[in-house]
C-alpha cells in the first residue's frame, strides 16, 4: 500500500481491524513522513522510538481484540502536553530543558486507547499567537502556499496550534491533540484546510496542560475530517478529579452523531459577524455555507449577539490576567532556564530569568494581566472584562434558545504571509474575532474547511453549539463537509 | 482611562519580575497604551447589575477526601531543578 | 484598668487586631494529596502540585473545609455556604505557583466572637471578621550556605485557617488572652494542635496607638509571632515606639514589622518602592466552594463541649471555683483529666476538693517535673483512688500529700503505699483514749497550766499524741476526747 500516511483515521482503524495493516507499517510511514516534514518545522521533537513501541503494542492489542477508536494511530502532541520524560516546553525557551514527571490527561487517555506518539508539535509560545510566529523553535510554515503571478510564497499556519494543523495537512499525523484559548484550534485549521473542534469547556481534563489562561483553556484536536475528529475527540474527553473544573459527565459516541440528517435543525446566522472590512470572499463562502444549510433541509434563523464587538477586547484582558498569574510559576527556582548574575540576589534571578526566557508577545501580554490586575485598575479593566463575558455568555444562550447550532466564518480572511501583522500586535489580535466569543462561553465550537480563496488558500466555517452538545456540532459539521466536499490538497513542495 | 508612560512600564516590569532595559520601556508603553486604548471601548457596554464571570462551568466544586495519595518522590520533585543540594532546591540569597 | 502609655505629653491608648494563621489538622494538603507530616526529609512531603509544575491544578481537601467550618462554629460565627477562592499574587522562592490560594472577597466564615478570660471572673468578647482557607508557603533556609538559600516545600500547600480579629484589644494582655483562648478553642475541636514553637500557629499583629478619645492612629502590622510572651512584648515596644515618633513630631508609617526578641525592638520589613501589590483575582483553577445546611449540622453534632461551656458548668453544677474552672479548662487535657477523675471517684464526691488538688498537688508536681498531664505517673484513677482515701478519713490531709509523693515518684496505688508505710490514721477511740490517759498522767505540770488558763497547751498535747501514735492519729477524733479530759 503507498502512501500510508495519507489514510484518514477512520480508513486505518478499519483496515487495522480487519487485519489488512499493521500499526507498525502504519507508524514506519509515518516516521518517514516526519522526517520530510522538516521543513514545515511542525515537529520540534520526534519520538520514532517511542513511536515504535507503542506500535507493537497496539498490533498486539488489535490481535487479542481489545481495538479502540485510536489503537495503533499515529498522532502528534502539542508541545503543551505534558508527555512523560519527553519535550514539554510549550514552546517557550523559559522551559529550556524541561521533561516532566507525568503525563496530561488528555495525552494518556489516548495511550490507554493505544494511540502512537510520533513526537512533539510545534506552537506559539505559551499558545499566545495567532500565526506561530512567537515559538522559541521558530516559525511553522503551512503546508498551503500563497499562489501568486510572481509564484508561490510562504504562509503563517494560524496559531497557536500551528505545528498540530501544519502536520495533520501536511500527512506527517493522522491527528494532532491541539488547545483552543480564543481560537487556537479553530482558527489555524481553518487555514490549512483541516478539521478542527474545540469542545465545551470541561470536557477535556486541562490536567498536564501547560496553562495559558485556565477559564479559557481548552484541548481539543485537529484532523483531516469530521468523523477522525470525532473518533480522536472521544478518546481525549472524559472527567477527571484531577482538574476541577472537568464536568463529571459520560462522553456521548461521538462518531455515531455523524447521521447526515439535519433536516428542521435549526442553524443561528448572527447579523453582527458581517463585520465591516470583512473580505468578500469571507462572506461568499459563508452565505455558500448558508445555502448548503438549507440544501440539507435546516431551517436558517436569523439571531442576534450584540456583545460580539466586545468579545475581542474583553478576551484581550481576561487572558492576560490569567496569565500574568499562570506564569508566575517560570521564575528560575524549580525548572527550566535559570539566569543569574555574579553576586546578585533572587530578586535579579527572576528578573533576568523571565527577561531571557521570555518572547516578546508573552512578555507584552504579562504586562498587561498584570496591569489590569494591579491596584485602582482592577475593577475598571477586569473586573468589568467579566461583566461583559457575563453578558457575552448571555447572548449564546438567549441565541440558542431560537437554534440549535449557529454558522458563521472562522477567521476574517485566509492565511497570510510571515510578518504581515508580527509587528502589529492589534492588527493580529483581529484574527480572533470570529472564534474569542465562543471561548468567552465555554461553548463547543468547530471549523470545517469550505472552500479556496482567489489564491488557492484554504477558508473554513465555523460551527458553534450549546455547551455539552458537541455531538450536533459534529453531526452539522459533517453535512456541511459532504456539502463542500473539499478534496483539495496541497501540493507536497517540501517532500 | 489611564496612560501608561515609562515609570508605569518599570513598575508593571518590577510586579511581574521581568527586566525591561530603559531603552524598551517608551517604546512599550506605547505598544501598551494601544492595546489598553482599543480595551477601553468596554467602557460603552452597560454593566450595571451585572455579575462577574470568573468561570463557564455550571457545577458545584468537588472534594477530595483527606487521604495521602502523593508525594514521597523527592527525585522526581527535584529532577529538573536548575540547582538542587542535599535535597533541597538552592536558590540565589535574597539581598535586602 | 485601662492601660494606658505614659509618654511625656500625655497618656496612648493602644488598638491592637490579630491575624491569627492556624495549621488546620488534616492528613493530607489543602490542594493536594501529599502529606502535610511535620519533619520529613526536605522536599519529600511534595506532590508535583504543590511544586508548581506546569500543568499541575488543585483539587480541594473535604477535611480542611469540614475544620474551618467547626472552627468557625466554635466562636459562633456566620457559616458561609457559599465562599471562592483567589489568586494573591507575589514572587517568593518558597512559594512555587507565583500566587497563594487564599479567600478574599468570600470567606468560608464570616463574623464571630471569642470570650477572652481576663482573671478575676472578668471576661470580654473580642469581635472576629473572619475566617478563611489558604495555603502556606515553604521554608527558606538562608544560614546553610553562603551563597544559597535553600527550599524545603515540605510545607507548601498545607491548609491554614486565618483567623481575622477585629481591632477590639486594647493591651498586651488582651492580645494574649486572646491567642491564649483561640488556641485553646482550636485545640479542643481538634482543628489545629497549637504547636506555636513548630508554627503550627503564628500571629500577624496590628498596632496602633491615640490619645484618649481621638482617632486611631496609623496601624503597623508585626509579622509572624510565634510565641504568646513575643506578642505581649512586641506590642509593648511596638506601641512605645510610635508614641516616641508621635511625641517627636512625626507620623506613623503603615508598614510590616519585624519583632527582634533579642534586641526587643520591632524593624521595618520592606523597603516602600517595593510596596506589595497582590493583584487578588478568581482562581480560575476553582469552582466556588458551596455545601448544605446538612454539611454545616454534621459539623457542629461533631463538636465536643467547648471551653465556655465547660467553665460555666464546672461553675455552676460542680460549684467550682472561677479560678479553678478557668485553670481546668485551659487545656483540653487538663479538663477531660479533672472529668476522668470525678467520673472515678462516683457521684456525690466532692468536686470542688477535687479540683484543688488536680491545680494544686498535682499541677505542682508535674510542673515541677516538667511533665504534660498526659504523661502524668498519677492516673485519674489513681488520683480518685487517693482522695477518696481522704474524704473516708482513711488519711489526713497531711498525709495524703506525702502519700501523692510517692505515688508520683513511685507509681504505686494510693491504698498500698497507706498499707506499705501503715499510715492508715487511728480513729479507735478505744486505743486513743489509753495513749492520751497516759500521757495527762505523764505530765501533771502542763495539765495544771492547762487548766490555770495556758488553754494553748493543747497543741502541746495533740503533738504528744501524734508523736506517739506515729503520726497516725486521726486529729479529729484527738481534739475530741482530749479536751474534755484536759478540762477535767
């Protein structure tokens, strides 16, 4: 069989069944399609040899009968995933070194499904960024290129799982575990034509995930369709005592949500997403969207969300106080990089430490947590940020009592190059726009890819659900995948 | 609302313990100021009445019961400190 | 008495609140499942969450929220059924996270009071603010190297109740009646062991100093007591020290103090450019704490009689003596032993007999001794033994002392060591009556100055009696036939 890698989860799991394929052959074209995924620079780690073993494993757990949904599958692990005596650095040099003593929830949870670790993805530091332009490892490229007159250019894979969309678009994983803070997952497959779901906030145990901002903060996964996203979503959701704030509810079988029957669903259309200076192309593909909706015997509900104008600003205090907070812990003392100088104190310890260890758009958004958080702004800046993502959450439920899942773009315009919005940290922020107001709720939320842009980028639409409903999520997400049948695929100009 | 200038940038550094060259702290305060401006706009949102919302989660926290089920793995605790002596973590002395 | 400062231009009074951190008694952390044992090896009683791993979230203990609820019922406070947890932001070595735990906008327990014992029967209520959860931090050892200071986390994460008074002390003695009483409470309900040495209690202390009748002045807060006689101290030089600069003209600067017990003066900790600035928020890690009406019954029906209670009964139904009660019920094994012992010696003895002799002979023993109660060679048992040996005129008093001595020493029964020594007191007035017949015929000179009006020489005799009968004669019964043979 030639090119293994480019099988979709669902086709290995069932060719692995029935005995048609080992999870070693499976994991050995894999390894190799790391290798050449080196330019993409979307692994910072691989774990061939782990890889390996756990492969031979999962053959033998295939052949004793104890198959899973993910046993002998291939995946890549966002760098944030505490995986056991391997890379965890969230991708920020303050970490220099650093391999934990345990393993996240959410990563073991797919070993004990049988999964096979391929190594450690790429991301924005500390998941804060829209381009993964702000990883201590570098920038990862994505694997669709601008296509213009004067030939093809380089293009951000969105952030910040960008090494998680980047591996699953470029075939060098099957899935990749991802988290979604204000758009994380959602935002970066929609750039790269991949599927992406973020589930409600709770279902995913945040345990052995290094935090960026915890109210916020929440796994999900990157696959190359909606029903890979639902086999690997099942296998990472489920309570956990270890983090309290994971709901202590039975996961649903996710895949057998994908029934293709939306008729009288009813779909939520938000008038306040057609934002002004939205490109074109972005409300083509939605009202594209739209009509497939309607195709497939929805109902289309016109709804309002009138905080959504808030949600970016609001997020854009709520997170960095957190994280101010969250990162306190990178002081030098217990972990990671230490930088001392001769005959100072603990107090220039610290200081040199998180200056050196530090990007800047981290140190940027620590300063501002720590702003809005400091004495006489507290109440003007966050205490107000948490009034109106009190009104914000409003708005979905008020919306959600009129439909049942509401469709809108994912991000306000398709890949771009490196650089176009680095040295603007506003202008990036604007990325979130569509996905930050569903992170504020703590609802589940998912991109599917729709369509190409005039310059053969990928653009994706957003699904968006009541909490705990990830099941119509999906099962809407999947008509709307067979609607769009998006079979484009980049060329493979880094093999 | 506020404008943050140079002596404002220091004393965030010094809060968040991050060393800012005094070269960097104008041209950050206004990077800062940007973002705060356009955060401002919250201002326009009626929040009267309204409670905070420090998390999505609708349940009740639940409880651990009083039973030893960690520690006792000092190797582990210290395994990836970038100093450690005679079991304990070694840090720079505080100067006061 | 009020007490008052005498400074050069007049009289302070002095306003004094306690922020009281309480080692809550528990097996395990307050976020986490290590163990919060006193003395292990460094760095050992440290799960991952404790050190601050990254990744790593706190799940909260039951048995510290069911203690600070028991706490709270114990003074009487408001039960909050619904508190939250934030985030106290600060850099320290020993404190892994960046940020303590703590409750600050919604303690779990709200106002309360605590009856504080001032001798003389007087007490007075000192107002409590409240009551919250909170971790404590680790230990930093800056005296092992010279360059390091090294980091035990042992500590880290172990659940401290704060006890929040309100400003209603007014002299170093109330401070310490207070501390005194609130460990005593804690004690009793089991809820912190008062270990001050080991720090399993210590004290921020405010102060602030006025003259009569004006505003309070600027408060300062002394850091970490750990022992009742600092507090009393430290308040005292404290309050001195601010009349000093009042009178000189200046003013207070509110700022943390340090106690220096050696110098006896109290020291500035932080220098102001370095101002702390908690920047409290929701810890998103933690959902609101919540429980029931069920919860906080199950709570208070686990709550043994408290030391009021305790007082006022021994009071009132066992006609105790204020004294006495307050003694008793200082400690909590003070208490249950002066109980142990009534209960053996049956219904009807005499409890207030009982209790002089558990505050006298026997507390003096074991101070002496240097021995606990819990240690004491002399059990309840024993003791009832020995006093009922009193109270059925078996011994005399005098006796009895000198048998408790050898009990003490020996950790003999009471009976043997009458037996033993033969020390059982002659009542026969038979056989007493022969030895005093003999002893007025043996000496008709002090009988006739007896009678002639030397009536004193009655001591005289008695003391022939007892000499002959070996001390053993019981005097009572002496004084009873031999006066009327001496009056002829």
């Amino acid at each position: 069989m030639t090119d293994l890698n480019k099988l979709k989860i669902a086709e290995a799991r069932d060719l692995l069944g029935k005995g048609e394929l080992s999870s070693v052959e499976l994991t050995e074209a894999h390894i190799s399609a790391v290798e050449a995924s080196k330019p993409l620079n979307a692994y910072i780690e691989s774990t061939s040899e782990i890889a390996r073993t756990q492969a031979k494993s999962a053959d033998a757990q295939i052949k004793a009968g104890n198959q899973k949904g993910m046993t002998g599958i291939p995946v890549g692990i966002k760098d944030l995933f505490a995986t056991k005596g391997v890379h965890t650095q969230a991708c920020s040099k303050i970490l220099d070194g650093f391999k934990p003593e345990y393993e996240s929830t959410v990563t073991q949870n797919l070993w004990d499904d049988g999964a096979v670790m391929l190594g450690k993805l790429n991301m924005d530091e500390f998941a804060m960024g829209s381009s993964n332009e702000t990883s201590f490892y570098g920038n990862v490229l994505n694997p669709w290129r601008l296509k213009t007159a004067a030939g093809e250019k380089d293009t951000v894979p969105g952030g910040s799982s960008g090494g998680s969309v980047s591996a699953v678009a470029g075939f060098a994983a099957m899935g990749a575990t991802a988290s979604d803070t204000g758009g994380s997952i959602r935002q970066p497959a929609a750039f790269t034509g991949t599927f992406g779901i973020k589930p409600t906030y709770g279902r995913c145990s945040r345990f052995g995930m290094v935090a960026f901002a915890s109210s916020l903060d929440q796994a999900g996964v990157i696959t190359r369709d909606v029903r890979d996203g639902a086999i690997m979503l099942e296998s990472i959701s489920g309570f956990d005592p270890k983090d309290s704030t994971s709901a202590k509810l039975d996961v649903p079988n996710f895949e057998a949500a994908l029934t293709g029957d939306i008729k009288g669903l009813k779909v939520g259309i938000p008038a306040e997403y057609r934002l002004e200076g939205t490109p074109q192309e972005i409300l083509d593909i939605w009202d594209k969207g739209i009509q497939w909706m309607k195709e497939a015997g929805a109902e289309i509900v016109e709804i309002s969300l009138p905080h959504t104008k808030y949600a970016l600003p609001t997020y854009y205090i709520v997170a960095p106080a957190e994280a101010s907070s969250n990162l306190a812990r990178y002081d030098g003392v217990r972990y990671g990089l230490r930088e001392t100088v001769d005959g100072d104190g603990l107090i220039p310890m610290y200081e040199e430490t998180r200056a050196a260890g530090f990007g800047e758009e981290v140190q940027r958004r620590i300063m501002i947590g720590t702003y809005v958080l400091s004495a006489g702004y507290y109440d003007a800046y966050y205490l107000k940020a948490q009034r109106v993502r009190q009104l914000i959450s409003r708005d979905f439920k008020e919306a959600f009592e009129k439909c049942d899942v509401i469709l809108t773009p994912t991000a306000p315009s398709a890949a771009f190059e490196f650089g176009a919005k680095s040295d603007d940290p506003l202008a990036m922020y604007l990325n979130d726009v569509f996905t930050v107001p569903a992170s504020l709720a703590g609802i589940p939320g998912s991109s599917v890819p729709a369509g190409l842009d005039k310059d053969g980028l990928p653009l994706g639409l957003q699904i968006l659900g009541k909490a705990w409903d990830e099941e119509t999520v999906l099962k809407v997400s999947h008509v709307l995948e067979m609607a769009a049948a998006f079979t484009h695929q980049p060329s493979e100009w880094w093999r | 609302m506020s404008e943050i200038d140079k002596a404002t940038v220091a004393k965030i550094a010094r809060l968040s313990r991050i060393k800012i060259d005094e070269e960097k702290q104008a041209a950050l305060a206004g990077e800062l100021n940007n973002i705060l401006g356009w955060i401002e706009q919250l201002e326009e949102v009626d929040t009267d009445g309204i409670e905070p919302m420090a998390s999505v989660v609708d349940t009740k926290l639940k409880w651990r019961t009083d039973v030893i089920t960690d520690g006792d793995k000092q190797e582990s605790v210290l395994k990836n400190a970038p100093k450690a002596e005679y079991g304990f973590f070694a840090v720079p002395k505080v100067i006061e | 008495m009020t007490y008052l400062i005498q400074g050069a231009t007049g009289d302070f009074e002095v306003v004094i609140g306690l922020e009281v951190h309480a080692q809550v008694i528990s097996n395990a952390k307050l976020f986490s499942g290590a163990s919060t044992e006193f003395g292990a090896e460094p760095n050992s009683n440290v799960s991952l969450v404790d050190a601050a791993m990254p990744g790593m979230l706190p799940t909260i203990n039951e048995e510290c929220v069911r203690q600070a609820v028991r706490a709270g019922l114990a003074i009487g406070a408001q039960i909050n059924k619904y508190s939250k947890f934030d985030r106290k932001n600060y850099f320290y070595a020993d404190l892994p996270q960046g940020y303590q735990i703590s409750q600050f906008t919604h303690p779990i327990v709200g106002e309360g009071v605590v009856r504080i014992d001032l001798g003389d029967g007087k007490t007075k209520d000192i107002g409590i603010e409240r009551i919250h959860l909170e971790q404590d931090a680790g230990k930093s050892m800056h005296d092992q190297h010279p360059e390091y200071t090294y980091v035990d986390l042992n500590r880290t994460g172990v659940a401290l109740m704060e006890c929040v008074s309100m400003p209603h002390m007014r002299s170093p003695d109330e401070a310490a009646a207070y501390i005194t009483k609130l460990r005593t409470i804690f004690r009793y309900i089991d809820a912190c062991d008062g270990n001050m040495e080991q720090g399993s209690m210590r004290a921020d202390v405010n102060v602030s100093v006025n003259r009569p009748g004006e505003e309070w002045g600027t408060r300062c807060e002394i850091k970490n007591m750990n022992s009742v006689r600092f507090i009393r101290q430290a308040i005292e030089v404290e309050a001195r020290r601010q009349v000093d600069i009042i009178e000189d003209g200046g003013s207070i600067d509110q700022e943390t103090r340090q106690f220096d017990p050696v110098k006896g003066i109290t020291r500035s900790l932080r220098s102001k450019e370095d101002a702390h600035d908690y920047r409290y928020f929701p810890d998103p890690d933690l959902l609101p704490l919540e429980f029931d009406d069920a919860f906080v019954e199950a709570a208070r029906a686990s709550l043994p009689e408290l030391p009021d209670a305790k007082h006022d009964r021994f009071v009132s139904e066992l006609g105790l003596s204020d004294y006495n009660a307050s003694v008793l019920v200082a400690e909590k094994e003070n208490a249950d032993y002066f109980e142990a012992l009534l209960e053996a010696m049956g219904a009807g003895s005499d409890a207030k007999k009982a209790s002089n002799w558990v505050t006298g002979d026997l507390f003096g023993a074991l101070n002496k001794a240097g021995k606990p109660i819990g240690n004491s060679p002399v059990s309840p048992t024993m003791g009832a033994e020995l006093l009922k040996l009193v109270a059925e005129d078996v011994i005399s008093g005098r006796v009895a002392k000198e048998v408790f001595a050898d009990m003490f020493e020996t950790g003999k029964g009471a009976a043997q060591i009458v037996d033993e020594k033969g020390l059982k007191q002659v009542s026969d007035t038979g056989e007493l009556e022969k030895v005093i017949d003999d002893l007025i015929a043996a000496n008709p000179g002090q009988v006739e100055q007896y009678r002639a009006g030397k009536t004193k020489l009655i001591g005289f005799f008695v003391g022939q009696v007892m000499k002959a009968t070996g001390g053993s004669a019981n005097p009572g019964v002496v004084n009873k036939i031999l006066k009327p043979k001496l009056d002829g």
